[in-house]
C-alpha cells in the first residue's frame, strides 16, 4: 500500500519558564493507505504533541515547531498556515482526530446532531436535510440506540462511551483517510475500551482509512495494530511489523513495557514488573540515552556517547539502542 503520511525529523519544542521542554525531538514515520499504526509510550514521552503537530493544532507560543516536514498527500502540510483554510480543510477531511476527553472536544451547549451536521453541511455541502440523515446513520454505526431520537440530546445526557461513539462518529463524518485515536478509551471500562477499539478498527476499514492508535498500553493495541511505533522522551526508540515487535523486543524500554502487560495466554505465576525510576524530565535532557538511568541492560557506553540513531536489526524493525538483548 502506498503512504499516504511521512513525517520526517518533526521537533517540537515548548519554551517555559525554566528553559526548553523537547516534547518531540526529531522523529520520523509513516502511515500507509489502509493501515492500522500503533504510537506507545509512556505518560509525557509526546504522543499527543506529535499528532497535534501533525495536524498544526499546538498552543503556539509556548509550543513550536521547530523543524521537520509533514508529508500528506504529497504536500508539506508545515507549508500551510495553521489557521488557513488548507489546514481547516485537512481537518475536516483529510486527517481527523478522536480526542482524549471528549467532553472537552463536545460543545455542551449544542446537541449532538448539530455538532455532527455542522461539519457535513460545511465540509461536504450536504443541505440540512441530508446531512440530518447522516447524522443518524453516523450514529447507528456507532452503534447509538434510538439515533434518530438520541440526535437531539445534550452531550451530557449521554454516557462517557457513548460520548465517545459520538467522537468516533464526528470523525468519520468528513470521510477521512487517516483517523488519529489518541487514548480514545482511557476514562472507560475496560470492556467498553476493547467495544470501542473493534468498532474503530472496523469501521477505518470500511471506510478504507488509517488508523493510528495513541496509548501507553502496548496491551491495548496487540490485537489491532500492524505496525507501532514506541517512543519515549520525545523520541521513537523502537518501530517495526507488529509480529517484529511482539515477537522479538529489542529496546530495553518496549521489553519493560511488555513485561507490564497482562496477558491471558500466560502460564500461571508470570510476574508482572512495573518499570522502575521515574520517567525523564524532558527539560534539560542529557545527550545520552535517556533511558538509561532506568535500564537493567545499559552498558559503559550508554553513559557516555550520545542516544544512537536507530538502527536497522531486520525487514522493517529499527532500534535504537547500544546493548545486544
Ligand atoms: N502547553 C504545554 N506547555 C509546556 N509543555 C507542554 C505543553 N504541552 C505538552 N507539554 C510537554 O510535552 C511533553 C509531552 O506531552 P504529551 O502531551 O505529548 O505527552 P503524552 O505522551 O501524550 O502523554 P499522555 O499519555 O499522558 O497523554 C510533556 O512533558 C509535557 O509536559
Ligand atoms: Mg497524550
């Protein structure tokens, strides 16, 4: 499948009172047509800040861009001005977004229909009528009992699931081709997290879009991912085939994820280690590995030369990383 997204050496930086905060320091990937991606991290390791660069939606200042392209399409999107009408309309159809909190992202004071129909009627030229009906129809897709009645509720009279149906719903209206979930299931049951990652992953397939999947739970994304990426401090330290990854971890950091993660085909007794020391403070980072000081592998090396790039090992799995494990 052809790419459909490249982001090459994005950097994006927030200036605070104490210095620099790299909250995305030179990292680079893609998404293809039809692709299911998975982006895993820690809290802080700038998920949510590269997909918001992606689509020019950082709090400028304090937040920056400061170098890289943005590849959709075959254009720079880091050409176009955030607020002009070329990034207005890559939101509205070419690359959505399904928020953490949706009842940040939901409007309380319109309903849910006119939220949905908004963009239908803007980004689509639907006529009222029309895009009422495929409110609905959104709706029931996302599995909204009732649609037609439920269209003229408030966002607070419905669940935190079915809120984020609604999200799920909104960003499909547009037909987009790649959608980005950033922990679209965290505020939820575990249950209703899996029903709502199976209705994601259906639908971006019928709707032959991408989909990238943001979380810190490699957990979460094993059935559903093809490809991930894992980053931490603001930089990928691992990326490959989901079969590469899960099969043969090779950074320190994703093998620490892993052995945080439930799994039920486990033979009784597996101990689950959380992953010692504290994340990095992304102000002031050192120019070595900045996983080191909570690595049980490091060697000499890695206290003294610089974090290496990443380093091809096989067919698509790169990693960045001096030790052999
Ligand atoms: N507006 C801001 N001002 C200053 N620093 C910021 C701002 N937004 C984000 N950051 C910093 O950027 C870093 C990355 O944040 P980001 O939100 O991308 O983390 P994340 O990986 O999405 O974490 P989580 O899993 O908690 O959502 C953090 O260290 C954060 O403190
Ligand atoms: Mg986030």
């Amino acid at each position: 499948m052809p790419v459909l997204l490249e982001v090459k050496n994005l950097k994006t930086y927030f200036k605070v009172y104490h210095g620099l905060v790299k909250a995305v320091d030179d990292i680079s990937y893609h998404i293809k047509k039809k692709e299911i991606v998975g982006l895993v991290g820690e809290s802080g390791c700038g998920k949510s800040v590269s997909q918001l660069s992606v689509l020019q939606l950082i709090p400028t200042p304090p937040g920056e861009i400061v170098a890289g392209q943005i590849i959709f399409e075959g254009q720079d999107l880091l050409q176009f001005e955030a607020n002009g009408d070329e990034m207005r309309s890559i939101r509205g159809g070419g690359i959505a977004m399904v928020f953490q909190e949706p009842m940040t992202s939901l409007n309380p004071v319109l309903t849910i229909g006119r939220q949905l129909t908004e963009g239908l009627e803007l980004h689509l030229g639907m006529d009222v009528n029309e895009a009422r009906n495929r409110a609905i129809e959104l709706l029931s897709m996302v599995g909204i009992p009732d649609a037609d009645k439920r269209i003229d509720d408030y966002p607070h009279q419905f669940s935190g699931g079915m809120r984020q149906r609604v999200m799920i719903a909104m960003a499909l209206s547009c037909n987009p081709k790649i959608i980005i979930a950033d922990e679209p299931t965290t505020a939820l049951d575990v249950t209703t997290q899996a029903q709502l990652l199976e209705l994601m992953t259906d639908l971006v397939s019928r709707f032959n879009a991408s989909l990238v999947i943001v979380t810190h739970n490699l957990g979460v994304i094993a059935r559903y991912a093809q490809r991930l990426y894992v980053m931490y401090a603001g930089r990928i330290v691992e990326s490959g085939t989901a079969k590469e990854i899960f099969g043969n971890p090779r950074h320190p950091y994703t093998i620490a994820l892993l052995n945080c993660v439930p799994r039920l085909d486990e033979e009784e007794g597996r101990k689950l280690v959380p992953i010692e020391g504290m994340p990095p403070n992304l102000l002031n980072m050192p120019i070595t590995c900045a996983f080191k000081p909570r690595c049980p592998y490091h060697i000499e090396r890695c206290g003294q030369d610089p974090w290496p790039d990443l380093k091809l090992i096989e067919g698509q799995h790169y990693v960045r990383c001096y030790v052999e494990t």
